[in-house]
C-alpha cells in the first residue's frame, strides 16, 4: 500500500516588521498501489461532441471520435460504473440506454461500443447540458470517485455563457474532468474554464488521427487513480491566507475552491490520486508581525486522503535581524513563482498579439521565452516558438512570426500553464 507525504521548502526568516511567509509544498505518494482501500464506487463517464461539425473533415472527426471512445470502453476495468453521452444541443446518453450507469464487464464493453460506432453527427453545441447529463450520472452513485473525459470540436454556440457556468458551478465537487478540443475551432478559454473547475486538464488534439491515442492515455491515467485527496491548511488567529496554487505539474489557483473546516483550517481539493504521484503547492499566508528572535507556527498543512488525516507538516517563521537570512531565496519559491510569472506572459502576450499590439506582445512572449529558458522549460520554448523567432533565449530577444498556424497558438495557449520541477543542484 502507497503512503502519502507532504514536504515543506521555504526560507522561514523573516526581516524585521516583514508579515509574508512563503512556502512550496511537495506532495508525494509512493508505493506502486492504491493509496487507500476505496469502498466506495468509480465512475468513468466519456462525453463526446456529435454536433453537426463533426462530420468535418471529410468524416474523419467522427470517426476518429467513434474510434477513441471504444479504444477507451475497452480500457474500463471490470467492475467500474460507466456511461457514453453524446453532445449536440442536447445531451443524449449513447449507453446505455436508460438515465444510468452500467458496470463494466467483456458483455457491456461490447454493448457501448457496438452503440458508440452508429453514433452520426447532427446538430450544434451546448457544453453545460453535457456537463448536466454527466452530474445526473454521478449524483445516481453518491461518494463515487468520478472521471470525465469530454470531447468538443466547436464553440459552445447553443447556450449562454451564463447557462454554461451554472452547469460548471454544479459539477464542481462532483466529478473531474479531462477536456479536449478537436481540431481549431473551439474556444480555449471555454474548455479551460471547464478543467479548471472540475480539476481536469485542458488540451488540443490538433489532428483526428492523433484522437485515439489521447483518449486512451486519459483513460489510463484516470484507471490508476484510487483516492480523493485533500489539503487542510491551519493558519493562526489574525492569519491570511492569500493564495494556495498548484504549481506542479501546471499552474492551477486553489485559492476560491476552499471550504471552512473551521474557524482556523481551510479545505483545497487536490482531485483523484494514484499510487505514485508527485505534485507542488505554492502557499503563501500574512502572518501578524512578530519582534526579532521570535519564533511562530505560519501554517500546518495537512493532508486528507479519503477523509483520513496524514502526518501534518509545518511552515515555520522565524523574525531575524542578520539580512544574510532574511533575503535568502529560496530555491522551490523562486522557481515556481517564476513559472506563475510565465504562464502569465503567455497569456498577456497572446492577448496582445490578438489585438494587434505587436510592440507588446513581443515583450511579453520575449519574456516568456526568457523564464522558460531559465527554467529549463524547454516543451514551452518550443511551442512559443511556433508564434516567435527567437534570437537569444538567455535575454529573451524574440521576433513575431508573420505567419502562425491556429493550432501552434492554441497549443501555446492551453498549455501555457503547464510547467517544469526544480532542477536539482548540479543537474
């Protein structure tokens, strides 16, 4: 059985009237089995967009489409509740036939895949009411540890954007969610708005061919996971905690999703887990301010996995007078706060480009090109490459590209958040 860890990295000196403690936070499980013997159900659910654009490209978007899902039925393990919506204006559950959940065995793989693949595609686009239908699933199988692997390959044309976050807003906390758009024609901060909530992942499947590959690789990774974690973070009186984000394996902000413990701990969902997992957490807490030589608790973070406590660790501060302390940076910190620094300039600098303002889109992505060298983030060079040439990387020298293809903007895009660990000393 895997055990869970939480290890904490910060420089706990502080300058004298300073109120600000940094801290990265390394959550590890380890041992190459499931975290926690679950009692309770998993819930896989596919949803797949059959709106009328997908008889595009010659038919190769539903097929491929078609050929992912039942590459992904097979990839089910035996015993896991599971359904097949189909997306156009509506949703409409593929399999099984009834408002329910099947579980999986050879005859029922068989049965939703012999359904998936009459699957023809026919009307628009309405995202929340796939959500909806997805929750309406989950909600049949109460504590389930649930999975979404949603495909789009359009806007969401047929509702309001407001219809759109209500749909969000009801899923969050019940299931999670892996989005994929297909193709160009989709809208990147859509499908992000949706695997941010539902504490997914967001991605371009810029070719149909490519389409089956992903499915299974999700499908995959969601088998491995077997528990439900947490983050419980204690903070003193008189305590602030400004802002816990994921920063590895992407940059993701859990500071709205929290829920009160009590009075003094807060709750941030860190989603499904396998049983050899390692990801990071950039805490940051203001503190009341305490006299030189003083020594205080800023936070103890505490991970819940199924509900049950893990060992707590710490986030000390410590107030000194000798500056050699105070200002020494700690490595994680710097790093991660870096990569936040990227994301951002990827995102600034393409709105920028968008809007025509060539001048400060160069800056941006020029620094962007920067923090990904410095980071030895060399995937983001490589994709902002795809819409800069890059002269030096070390002082970020960059020139727009005149001619960009869609899909290298959007794989910038969506994967801007997306980021590299710490390097070790000496690598």
């Amino acid at each position: 059985m895997a055990a869970f860890s939480a290890e904490v990295f910060q420089n706990e000196y502080l300058a004298q009237g300073a109120d600000v403690v940094d801290a990265v936070i390394t959550v590890t499980s380890s041992g190459g089995g499931p975290v926690v013997t679950r009692t309770g159900e998993t819930v896989e659910i596919i949803v797949i967009d059959t709106s009328g654009s997908m008889a595009g490209d010659r038919g190769r978007k539903i097929v491929a489409a078609r050929n992912a899902t039942m590459a992904a039925i097979e990839a089910i393990r035996d015993d896991v509740l599971f359904a097949v919506i189909g997306g156009t204006d509506h949703a409409r559950i593929i399999y099984p036939e009834q408002i329910s959940l099947a579980r999986a065995n050879p005859q029922t793989r068989q049965a939703a895949q012999q359904a998936v693949s009459g699957v023809q595609p026919r009307g628009g686009t309405a995202i929340g009411s796939w959500l909806l239908a997805a929750a309406q699933l989950v909600e049949s199988a109460p504590g389930a540890l649930a999975h979404a692997i949603l495909l789009t390959d359009g806007k969401n044309e047929s509702e309001s954007n407001a219809r759109l976050q209500q749909a969000i807003d009801h899923c969050t906390g019940l299931f999670q969610c892996d989005a994929r758009g297909l193709g160009t024609d989709w809208e990147v901060d859509e499908l992000r708005r949706v695997a941010s909530a539902l504490l997914g992942t967001a991605d371009i499947v810029p070719d149909p061919d490519e389409l089956e590959a992903e499915f299974m690789a999700l499908m995959q990774q969601a088998m491995a996971k077997e528990s439900s974690v947490a983050l419980r973070m204690w903070t003193p009186k008189s305590s602030i905690i400004e802002f816990v984000r994921q920063v590895s394996p992407a940059v993701e902000d859990l500071t709205t999703k929290a829920t009160a413990i009590n009075e003094l701990t807060q709750q941030y969902p860190l989603g499904a887990w396998g049983g050899d997992e390692s990801r990071d957490y950039h805490v940051r807490v203001r503190i009341p301010v305490g006299d030189v030589g003083d020594e205080r608790l800023a936070a103890r973070i505490m991970l819940a996995v199924d509900d049950v406590d893990q060992p707590p660790a710490l986030v000390r501060a410590v107030w000194t007078s000798d500056e050699g302390l105070s200002t020494r940076i700690n490595k994680e910190v710097a790093h991660y706060t870096g990569q936040a620094e990227l994301a951002e300039a990827i995102h600034d600098g393409l709105a920028a480009r968008a809007a025509g303002d060539e001048k400060s889109a160069t800056v941006k992505l020029g620094r962007a090109v920067q923090l990904a060298h410095e980071a030895g983030n060399g995937d983001t060079v490589k994709l902002l490459q795809g819409v800069v040439e890059v002269d030096d990387p070390a002082t970020g020298t960059v020139r727009l590209k005149r001619d960009v293809s869609e899909a290298d903007s959007m794989a910038l895009d969506v994967r801007s958040t997306r980021t590299v660990r710490v390097r070790k000393d000496g690598a």
